[in-house]
C-alpha cells in the first residue's frame, strides 16, 4: 500500500511540472508566427478601449457588429466572452490561412546590420511587408471614399498589425524567419523537431516571444486582468505615448521594434547569434541549415532571460494599444 506521504509527495511533484508543461503546450501549439499569441493581441485591443473616447469606442463597437467576422472563417483563438475589439485582435491571422497573399503583411525582415535609412528597402515589392500594409489599412479606415464594411476589415487589420509591429520578432531578421529557426530550451521544455523536411524545432525564439513569456506573466489571470494589470502599470507612460500616436509612422515603429530584437531578444540570450550574411529564406531548412545550426548553440531561457524580457513584452503591448487608442481617438474625435 503506497503511503500518504509517499503519494503526497508524487502530487507535489506533479503540481510543480504542471505549470511548465502548460507553457510548452502554448509553445508548441501552432501556428507559431502569430505575434504576441492570442492573448497578447486581445490584451492590446482591451487596454486601448480604456483610453478611446465615447465617440471612438461606440464607432469601433459599431463598425465590428455591423460588419462581423465571417463565421467560416476558422477562429484559432478559443477565448469566449471577449468584447468585440478585443476579439477582433487576432482576426487576421484567422484570416491569412485562406488568403495567404497577405502572409508578408505581418513582418519585415531588417537586418541586425541594418541603418534606419535601410528599413524601406526590406520590404518585398512581391510580398508587401508590415509597415506598408499597416499604413495602407489606415489609409482605407480613415480615407473619406471607404464604405462602412471596408472600413470594418481594414479596423481588425490595423487593431491587429499594431500588435504585429510592436512584436520585436516582427521587425528583425537573420535568415531565421523572425527567431522561428532558433531552437531554444525554456524552462525545461527542450526543442523538439517538429518538421524535418522545413528542420523547424518548438519551442524557438519567435514562440516564447509570442506566448511562452507572457504566459509566464499571466499566471492564472485572466486577459482583463493581466490588460488592466499592464494599464495600471504603464499608465504615464500610456499617456504620453498617446498624445503622439496621431503622428502614424510604421516605419519608425518597425525601426523601434528592430532595436528592441537586436539589444534584448537576442541580446539577452545566453549565447550569442552571429550575423547571417542575407540569403533568400524559405525554410529554416535553408542558409546551411540554420536552425540546426542555431540549435547546437544550447540557447537555455530561464528566469534571468524572463526577468529581462518580461518588463520589455509589457512596455511593447502597452506602446501598442496607446498608439492604437491615439490613432482611433483621432479620426473619431
């Protein structure tokens, strides 16, 4: 007969892994390029409905009712009892799995070496980039001509590629698809091969930027409660990133977001990542086996990486909804 003790101590160790193995769950669930992951994207949109004026937030309420998402359309975020901005956050990656010529529209690969002259030419005359598309759907929310529904699809584009650009994995590239080629060990949870003909791994850099620090973040709250914790936090800050977000330049955010890749993403990793020499990427298969070659560095994220990336994942959701809000504040004034 086991004994008490002994089973106490089997369900001590239990709850002790859970946690971890709820964070690898997160990092392995596809897909795995959706910036900030679906609570990350609903936290933007909740906390800049808590800076829109009355007259923006019952136009935004209007536009995303009238005009709803289409109910064929896959919806990879299961979270239910989300008002309609906040679940209009993820849409677009919903949206880009039966339209994918709109792929390119959620990044832009600048080089670590890169000069803030250098942004524009990243972006793919082919495959269109984000800052291009961003500024093009703020064009059609805000333009005189655009009828009502095509001013609904172009809100759920700027309310989600707002979260895009402030995502530092959606701004940098190393011929490593935005960290997706870079294996990394988190927590315990060790890479595991997920795609051998694309040599793809989970967890990598992009996912634990995606979902894997937030939800360590998160803990057991739920996504009003983790967006009104950040609210509360950043809350100056909020105000005077506000008061600029009528002057719209994707292309400085995405140099921001760059800066922010290059100095603590990868900066802060416990092994340096060279520079790749830019090559043409279609896999992580590609550039001499780049996320093989990237998975013998060990990358190890424990607590001191999540201690230094969690302050910078805050200060980046809450840039980005008080941007949002300023910009929406300002056609809707």
């Amino acid at each position: 007969m086991t004994s008490f003790s002994s089973f106490a101590k089997r369900v001590y160790r239990l709850a002790a892994i859970i946690p971890a193995l709820v964070i690898a769950l997160a990092i392995f669930a596809p897909p795995a390029a959706h910036a900030w992951g679906c609570q990350g994207h609903e936290t933007v949109a909740l906390i800049a409905e808590m800076h829109l004026n009355p007259r923006a937030l019952a136009m935004v309420n209007k536009l995303l009712t009238d005009f709803p998402r289409d109910p064929a359309l896959n919806k990879y975020c299961k979270e239910t009892g989300l008002d309609p901005m906040a679940d209009a956050g993820p849409w677009a990656d919903d949206y880009r799995g039966v339209h994918p010529e709109t792929e390119g529209w959620h990044f832009i690969d600048i080089a670590g070496d890169a000069t803030r002259k250098d942004v524009a030419s990243f972006c793919s005359e082919k495959n269109g980039c984000l800052p291009k598309a961003l500024q093009a759907q703020w064009d059609i929310l805000r333009g005189p001509y655009s009828t009502s529904e095509q001013r609904a699809q172009a809100l759920r584009f700027v309310i989600h590629f707002i979260g895009d650009i402030h995502q530092p994995l959606h701004d940098y590239g190393n011929n490593d698809q935005g960290g997706n080629c870079v294996p990394v060990e988190f927590f315990g949870a060790m890479p595991q091969l997920r795609n051998p003909q694309r040599e793809s791994y989970a967890p990598n850099l992009h996912g634990t930027w995606d979902s894997g620090i937030i939800g360590r973040m998160m803990g057991d709250k739920t996504v009003q409660q983790f967006a009104a914790e950040i609210n509360t936090v950043q809350a100056q800050q909020i105000s005077s990133w506000m008061a600029a977000g009528i002057n719209v330049d994707p292309w400085a955010w995405a140099w921001e977001g760059h800066d922010v890749a290059l100095n603590v993403v990868y900066g802060k990793l416990p092994h340096a990542v060279p520079l790749e020499k830019p090559v043409e990427m279609t896999s992580c298969a590609d550039d001499n086996h780049v996320s093989t070659r990237m998975l013998a560095l060990h990358e190890d994220l424990e607590q001191p990486y999540q201690d230094a990336a969690a302050p910078v994942v805050q200060q980046q959701i809450a840039k980005a909804a008080a941007r949002l809000a300023g910009m929406l504040n300002e056609i809707w004034k």
